[in-house]
C-alpha cells in the first residue's frame, strides 16, 4: 500500500478526530467493565505481539531483544497490570469533609474523562512511550489519537496494525507522517494533550496548545546529572552509570548526562568506568548489545559536540570512535571538560559522558545551578549527610539514590520534570490524573442551608452571622 502524503494524513487525522468528538461523551459514560476490557485487549496484543516489536524496534534502531523487552514491552504490561487492578480505587466517587458554614449540604470528587486527547510520542522507546501514556488515557476513560514520530517507521506501522486489531478509530487511532502532521494536531482543539520529546518542540506544542486554552502534559529532559562523592563504591557505580549511559546507545531521556565526581576519586572512577565499558561490550563497535543512533542528522549532531570538546580541550578517555555508515557511535568517555563546552550546555542524547570534578558539595551543586532543572538526578553516596544536602539544595522531576533508572519503573512513584524538563506527571495514578478532571459536587440536603443566613435584605441579623462565620469559622 502506498503510504499516505502528509496531505491525506491531515485530512484523516481531522475526519477521525471529529468521529473522536462526536463519540467522547458516549465513551466516557461506559461502565468502568469496559474501562477494564480495552486494557485487557491492549495487554494481550502486547503480549502476543512481543517477538514483533523486538524485531521492529531492532529494525529502527537496532535495539536487543532482551533490551526491547525490559525497556519496551516490560514497562507497557506493568503499567497496564497496574492501572487494572488499581482502576476502580482510581475512578471511584470520593467524598469530602463538610464544614460547619456550609451546613444542610454534601460534597464530593468524581474524575471524569477530559475527552478527546492527543498522544504525541517521540522515536526513542517507541512502543513504551506510546502505549504508556495511551493505558493511563484508557483508564481514565477518554478517546485517543497517538502520533508517534516519523524516525521510527517500522515500529509505528506495527503499533499502527495492533491499535486496528484493538480499537474502533472512533474511540482509539494512529495517524502518521512526518513533522508538519503533528504541528497541525497540535493546532486542533483536543481537551488534553501529551507531548514527549525535546524543549524546543515541547514549547511549540504549549504554545499551539494555547491557543485553544488545551492542557498539556510535557515530558522532556535536560541535562540530568550524577554527582558522585568519596563514600560510594567505585566498581558497582561505574557499572551503573555505564548501564545508564549507554542503554539505548544515551538516547534516554533520564540517561545520566554528565557526571560531577569529588576530585580525590575522579581518576579512578574514571578507570572503572572504562573496565565497565570493556566488561559489558568488549569491542563496542562489534558488540551485538549497543543500539544504534536513529538517523544521520542526529549522528551527525554527536559529532559536532565531540568535535567541539575536543578542540576545547577535553580528553578522551574512552570511546570516540563512530562510523556514520553504520549509525555506530562507541561509548565515549571526556575528561577535562570546561562549562564553555556545547557537551556541557546541551542535552547529548548519545553516548558521550562528560566528567567533571569538585571539593565540595556547594562547587557540585553551583555547577547544577548552572543549568536548567535536570528530569532526573542522580546520587551516588554512603553518606547520609551528603545526600540529604544534594537532595534539599537540587530541583529536579526525580532522583535516584545509587540507582539509575529505577524510579521511571516504579508504579507508584509520579514520573515528570519540573520546568524546562516538563511539566505534569505520568504512571499509575499520576498518570490517570494527567488524563481526568477531578469534578467538584456540592449537593443540598437540608432544607435551611447556609446561603438562606446570607440572602438580602442585609439585616442586623444577616451582619452578625457573617461576623460570627468570619471569627469562629
């Protein structure tokens, strides 16, 4: 089949968001059963469907199996178990304490469905952060257009075959193409959208978004940093922030981006970071566990920050090695790394780790401070002091206490930046809040109520009660 020009993905993406529209209100009134089978119908194709989007995903950018299933397929089926048995906790009527000025009546919290929503997900974890965000739309009740990106056609052809096998495209549907289709989704007046990518087009999507007065959840990034202090043990940090580095080959948005390390361990740590290099890839330019860079623009992007490291100063310590025929870009260790450096002032997303130094926990945090506020950030320390000093003195969406990664996989932990890395929260409960409005009831049930105290005439007796309410209530 030929695919569609940009032209007739607009022109679908509009007749099907209208369907969305017209069917919304009649979608959010099933019952909370039918809630519970869409996300029972996505689990099993998910399941059904693993060895395909392995063999997808490796396609587009030669990703491992086992890394397509624990960083793909395993998060997607613990997100959707999750919202399963937690859904009717989720949705239910809460009720609210009734104070004594607003006697003769009762309140309660309904969510509700927000409506028509938009998913826009980005090439990196394209089955993760397209199906994520999807269950939590699901189970807060609401109809659904997922675009994800145009840099990964073979893992948006099989989510667009699944998404078909599941859904009516009145309630659930995939439209694809390139840029200019999400620029015109953006513009339409959908009642929530959820946007995961970059800064850059994370602002052009508030601002589309703006203009019909949507709400917006923003999944970005930033420099998420590890600051490493003289307590933490060398050999299993250095392993974890590899692992961190070079998943995914660095294109993870909560990836560690730059690592602060206390100067009487750098050195070493350093070593250790190159053993765990060797120790998990061998040759990485022959290793079968590296994934690859997603498109040339974005290699060549890899290099000109190496490049301009280099001709700053920085030291290789491992790594530099890269072939653009093969979209191979080794991990790749910079020491002697200046704040003047691009590597130091823009999101990597790729394998290259700059290392940087300091004496004291206020030099590593003025070198936090320097930036934007990270989506993660990371601790390495045994030092119960020093992590509590880190923690209360950083802004950042998480952070990770000599782990990396962790909390992006925890159900009950919200996952979101603050600012510049984004703004809202996703998964589990969080993410169902993301994707409902929380609906306030008030109720009269009794016949005098408070408002009758109040009413005009403005009497001697209407001033004293309102005295009274102001003093004692």
């Amino acid at each position: 089949m030929t695919p569609l020009s940009d032209e007739q993905q607009i022109d679908r993406a509009e007749r099907i968001f209208k369907m969305q529209m017209a069917r919304h209100y009649e979608i959010a009134q099933r019952p909370l059963k039918e809630r519970k089978n869409d996300l029972r119908r996505l689990l099993k194709m998910v399941l059904e469907r693993k060895d395909d989007i392995a063999e997808a995903v490796a396609k587009d950018l030669k990703k491992p199996a086992l890394e397509s299933d624990f960083s793909e397929v395993f998060p997607v089926v613990s997100e959707l178990r999750h919202n399963l048995r937690n859904l009717e906790h989720w949705a239910a009527r809460r009720s609210v304490h009734t104070p004594l000025s607003l006697f003769g009546t009762k309140s309660w919290v309904q969510p509700e469905p927000k409506g028509v929503t938009l998913i826009i997900s980005p090439w990196n974890f394209p089955f993760n952060l397209t199906f994520g965000p999807l269950s939590s739309a699901l189970a807060a009740g609401n109809c659904v257009i997922l675009k994800p990106s145009e840099s990964t056609p073979n893992s948006t052809a099989l989510m667009k075959e699944m998404i078909e096998a599941c859904f009516e495209p009145d309630h659930v549907a995939l439209v694809d193409g390139e840029a200019a289709v999400s620029a015109h989704l953006a513009s339409l007046p959908f009642h929530h959208i959820f946007f995961t990518g970059g800064p850059d087009i994370g602002k052009k999507v508030m601002a589309a978004a703006a203009n019909n007065l949507t709400s917006v959840t923003l999944e970005l990034g930033g420099k998420s940093p590890a600051i490493i202090d003289a307590t933490s043990p060398l050999t299993s940090t250095a392993e974890k922030i590899v692992f961190g580095r070079c998943i995914n080959s660095g294109q993870v948005c909560v990836a560690v981006d730059y690592v602060l390390a206390e100067k009487s361990i750098a050195e070493k740590l350093v070593n250790e970071m190159r053993t765990a290099i060797g120790r998990f890839y061998g040759r990485p330019e022959e290793s079968n566990d590296l994934s690859s860079i997603v498109h040339e623009k974005h290699f060549d992007h890899l290099v000109t920050l190496l490049e301009d490291a280099e001709s700053k100063g920085a030291i290789v310590e491992a790594g530099g090695i890269h072939n653009k025929q093969k979209l191979f870009f080794s991990p790749t260790i910079l020491t002697n790394v200046t704040p003047d450096m691009r590597v130091m002032q823009e999101e990597i997303f790729g394998p290259i780790l700059p290392v940087m130094t300091w004496s004291t926990n206020e030099d590593a945090l003025s070198m936090v401070h320097r930036l934007e506020r990270p989506l993660a950030f990371y601790i390495f320390s045994k030092n119960k002091s020093n992590i509590q000093k880190l923690s209360a003195s950083s802004r950042a969406g998480s952070t990770a206490v000599n782990e990396v990664f962790l909390q992006f996989g925890h159900p009950d932990l919200p996952f979101g930046g603050v600012n510049f890395s984004g703004i809202g929260k996703a998964h589990g409960v969080y993410g169902f809040k993301e994707f409902s409005n929380e609906r306030s009831f008030l109720k009269k049930t009794l016949p005098l109520g408070a408002s009758k105290l109040i009413m005009p005439p403005y009497s001697g007796f209407s001033k004293r009660v309102m005295r009274l309410l102001i003093r004692w209530l």
